[in-house]
C-alpha cells in the first residue's frame, strides 16, 4: 500500500493544517485496510494478538510425568500480518 503523503507534503501550503489523504479517509470510512483487514487501535491490536494461546495436551488417564503434546493456535490472517511486520 503506498500511502499519498510525499505527493501531499508537494502540494500543500506549509502553513495549512494536514487534510488527511484519500486512502487514510477511505480506511476510517471503510474501517478495512485495502487488503481487507479490520482496522484496530494499538490496544484492540494487541488484545486481539493476545488470543493466540498454546494447548498442552496430555492423553487422560496416564502417568504425571508423561510426555505431553503442545498445540499453537493457528493465526487468523490479521494475527499472520502484524507479526510479519515485528519480524526483523
């Protein structure tokens, strides 16, 4: 996504209060980004990141010390982006 703000910078009086861009109206309009994501605060964005969770599975009925299994949620699309962007 490339966003218009260079080209706004260009155009725009340095005095004048920033107008927000095409695409940053058409996201709080649509409240989607242009890949169809859900737009989020910083705070609705880590409490949905934090329903993520890992399962420790243990077959019932066995000894207390034997070998267990741990599952990860699989990440929903949103989840999938925002920690490919923390990535290095």
């Amino acid at each position: 996504m490339v966003e218009q703000l260079e080209e706004d910078r260009s155009r725009r009086p340095p005095v004048a209060p920033p107008r927000p861009s095409e695409s940053a109206r058409a996201k709080k309009a649509s409240k989607t980004t242009p890949e169809g994501l859900t737009v989020h605060s910083f705070h609705t964005l880590l409490a949905h990141l934090a329903t993520r969770c890992r399962n420790t599975c243990r077959i019932a009925d066995t000894e207390p010390d034997a070998p267990s299994l741990q599952l990860l949620t699989e990440l929903d699309p949103l989840q999938d982006e925002a920690l490919q962007l923390l990535r290095p």
